[in-house]
C-alpha cells in the first residue's frame, strides 16, 4: 500500500513541477494524473497493490468533500449574488465537453475501424 501511494503522490508532484516550471494554465494534479494515465496504458494496467490501494481510497472519497463544502458555506454571500452566471457557466461548459468528447469519440472509433488491420 505504502509503495502504491507512494507512486501517486510522485505523479502527482511531476505534474506540480511541469505545470510550475513551464507556467501552465492546467492543475498540476490534473498532469499528474495524465502522466499515470500514459504510464498504465505503457505497462498494460495497474499491479494489484495498485489497484488495491486506489480502491481504498476510492471507498472513502467522500470524506474528501466536506472541506468542499465548508468552502462554499464560506463564499455563499458571493453565490447569492453570482450564483446564476456560475450556474449557467456550468451547465454550458459540461454540455460542450459532452459533445466534443462525444464527436471525438465517433472520429476516433471511424478511425481505428478504419485503420484495423483485423477488420
């Protein structure tokens, strides 16, 4: 277990260092979990300590959420007043990267049925 967690926490702290060092707009926690994501596809899977490990933690998520919501009992004023353009924000970024992902995936699945040697 302490080895697994271990290997997260170094992907997550590669992200921190690339999204610092070259000054990206994108969450280090968000290029550390793309760096394991490449790294798993490369070694063909998680091991079972893996796999073991994030099921774990995954169990107990939850718990991750109440300072989330602590933070938002903190800024409510400004949500009274800007909660409708959030909202709004919200919902049409979700609906866009539905459809984008949605259109990437029929590109990429006419594609790969293109180019299967097996077919």
């Amino acid at each position: 277990m302490i080895a697994a967690l271990t290997q997260l926490l170094l992907f997550q702290l590669a992200g921190e260092v690339i999204s610092r060092a070259l000054n990206l707009p994108v969450p280090g926690a968000v290029l550390g979990m793309a760096l394991l994501f490449v790294f798993l596809c490369v070694r063909g899977g998680a091991s079972a300590e893996m796999e073991k490990t994030t099921g774990y933690l995954l169990r107990y998520m939850s718990i991750l959420f109440v300072p989330a919501g602590v933070g938002v009992m903190l800024i409510l004023p400004i949500l009274q007043t800007e909660g409708l353009p959030i909202v709004l924000a919200t919902l049409i970024s979700t609906g866009l990267a539905i459809a984008v992902t949605g259109w990437l995936a029929q590109r990429l699945s006419r594609w790969r049925s293109n180019t299967d040697p097996h077919d």
